[in-house]
C-alpha cells in the first residue's frame, strides 16, 4: 500500500512560515495536485515528502512507516522535475536505467523495466537516441519513463509540463493520465496551471499562504468552492463575486427573489460562474454594463461590471450583444455560491 498521510507538517524559514500546519491523505493509486499560486507552499511540501527539505514540524508517513528523516533513497519515491533533468551524455536506454543500476537491479530486470517503461511512454524508438536529439516533449517522456522504471511507491511531479508550448503540453497532459492510470502509481503532482489540476486530478488540494483551502475531486472544486480564493483561482473565466444587499432574507436579482443561506446580514456575496447565467430583458435580470463583447468562437465573453462591481460572463456565440450595451442575466439558481464578506468563507449548499 501506497497511502500518504500527511499530518501537520509546518516549515519556517526564519520568521517566514511557508506551510502552516498542513494536512493531507493521499489514498493508494490516487493522482492527487498541489495547485495554487507561486508562494503558496506547494513545492516546498512535495520537496519536503521527497526528503529534499526539512520538515519544521509534523510527521508524513507512506504506509505505516513514517518516512521523517529517511534519505531520499530510502523513500521509495520517484521524482519528475521541471526541467527534465536527463543526462545529457547518456543514451534514452541509460537514462531510463539510470534509477534501476543506481539499485543494482541484475541487467536482466533493466532490460525488463526499461522495455515495459518506455513502452507505456512510446519512446521505443528513441532509445539508442541521446537527448540532444530529442524535442522537450520526447525529453519529458524520458524522464517520466526513467521514475516510473524503479515502480516507486510514490510518484512526485513539480510542474513538469510547464516547459512545453501549449499544444504540445495538451497532448502531454492526455498521454500522462494514460500511463498513470495504466501504471497505478500513487502520484503528487505540483501545478500552477489549474487546467492540467482539473483534467489529471483524481482530488486537487487547493493552496494559498501555506495552507490548504479545500480538497476535493475536480467537479467539487469547481462547482462549490469553498472559500473566495478557491472560486477566485479556478475556472477560466474566474467565478464573479459580487457584493448585494440582503432585505429580509433575500436578494433582488431584477424581477427575481433569490433565498440567501441563514445567518446571513446586511450583505451578502453572490458567487456565480460567468456560464451560469441566462441573457433575460435588462429589467428581469441582474443589470451588467458590458464593457467589451468578445467573440471566441465556442462562446461569446463579455467583460464588464454588474451592479458597479467588475464581471466577466459566457454567453452562446449566437447571442447578439455588443461592447457598450447594458444586458440583463439570470443566474441560475442551482450554480449560486454564497460567500460571507467578512471571512470569505461559503456557506454550505444546503445551508441556503
């Protein structure tokens, strides 16, 4: 068993507290990923599981053993960088035994590793190639193959896809969740780019400011953020907030009443994902200003600001509006997230 339990881990760096108390399961053969904001902490949790930093304090265990002051040989980890880091002297064959010599496996048990990896990354007929030969994405095929030829326990990923143009990091991103799940391997993968979280992830643990603000699958994160900044940091366009007047339990959203959770004051925040909304008569909806229209093919995005606050909205491509009108939209009930001012913090679905 692969488990990961992670249990309070802090780290300082003299006054500086990069992670704060953080605590976090990772269940066997799960791809789990740290995404946040660069300073989140995020990487600096994954060096401390791969035993290239020190822990503060807390204990992180693999299976029943904790792993706290093990040299990273001894970890049964696996680690995929950023920047590759192939050899540049070495053959692809050399560099996916690299790991299994390192271990002293007999050369009968490499030859087997190396064939199975680099058949799962299709980099067969590389193998007599060295790297300067190669492309970044066939580099990157490289290194994966190379960590998972030693079948580590656990796999550690620091963004490793960020070095790759956008084309190429897409069919990446498809051809990593195929070998990952064909591979079972428990994975961490560390991320700023919340697309490659979203359609890898079996959860996502979302960072900010050395903690963690949620965890859960990528449709959960999505659809109920849990504080201002996960619903803030996920989705493209970001979810809009805006700050509204509560009057005897409700909002007004034009000709509609919207039921606002208890415990609710004077104002509340609407949290509402720019597809989640209707194109209604400006006076049956929430009034948006449309600043510019932009026609993106797939859909139409329109930026602007809804009662004075700024909002960025999708509508189909069919709709016929322009920079400078003024819209009305109704949101649909079912997409709200309603979010205290003071704290950030959501209230539960149900509690509305």
């Amino acid at each position: 068993m692969a488990n990961i339990v992670i249990d309070r881990i802090r780290k300082a760096f003299g006054a500086f507290e990069a992670l704060k108390e953080v605590s976090l399961t990772i269940n066997d053969g799960e791809f789990v990923s740290l995404l946040g904001p660069s300073g989140c902490g995020k990487t600096t949790l994954l060096r401390i599981i791969a035993g290239l930093e020190t822990a503060t304090a807390g204990d992180i265990r693999i299976g029943d053993r904790s792993i706290i002051g093990l040299p990273p040989k001894e970890r049964g980890l696996a680690m995929v960088f950023q920047n590759y880091a192939v050899f540049p002297h070495m053959t692809v064959y050399e560099n996916v035994a690299f790991g299994l010599r390192m271990q002293k496996a007999d050369e009968a048990r490499v030859k087997k590793q190396v064939e199975k990896a680099a058949g799962l990354l299709h980099i067969e007929p590389y193998l007599d190639r060295y790297p300067n030969k190669l492309s970044g994405g066939q580099r990157q095929r490289v290194a994966v193959a190379r960590a998972l030829a030693v079948e580590p326990k656990v796999l550690l990923m620091d963004e490793p896809l960020s070095n790759l143009d956008a084309l190429l990091r897409l069919e990446m991103r498809t051809e990593l969740k195929t070998v990952l799940q064909a591979a079972g391997t428990t994975t961490i993968y560390v991320t700023h780019d919340q697309t490659e979280a979203m359609g890898l992830s079996d959860r996502i643990a979302v960072m900010h400011g050395g903690v963690v603000e949620q965890v859960g699958d990528p449709v959960e994160i999505y659809n109920h953020p849990a504080t201002r900044f996960v619903g803030g940091f996920i989705g493209n366009p970001p979810m809009n907030f805006i700050t509204v007047p509560v009057e005897r339990g409700h909002v007004a959203a034009g000709a509609e009443q919207l039921s606002v959770p208890q415990g609710a004051g004077d104002s509340v925040v609407l949290g509402l994902r720019g597809e989640a909304v209707a194109l209604v008569p400006r006076e049956a909806g929430l009034e948006m200003q449309v600043r510019v229209a932009e026609p993106m093919g797939s859909h139409l995005l329109l930026t602007g600001s809804i009662q004075g606050q700024p909002a960025r909205v999708v509508l189909p491509p069919s709709e016929a509006v322009r920079s400078g009108d003024v819209i009305g939209l109704r949101p649909d009930r079912n997409r709200i997230t309603w979010l205290s001012p003071e704290s950030g913090k959501s209230y539960p679905p149900s509690a509305a």
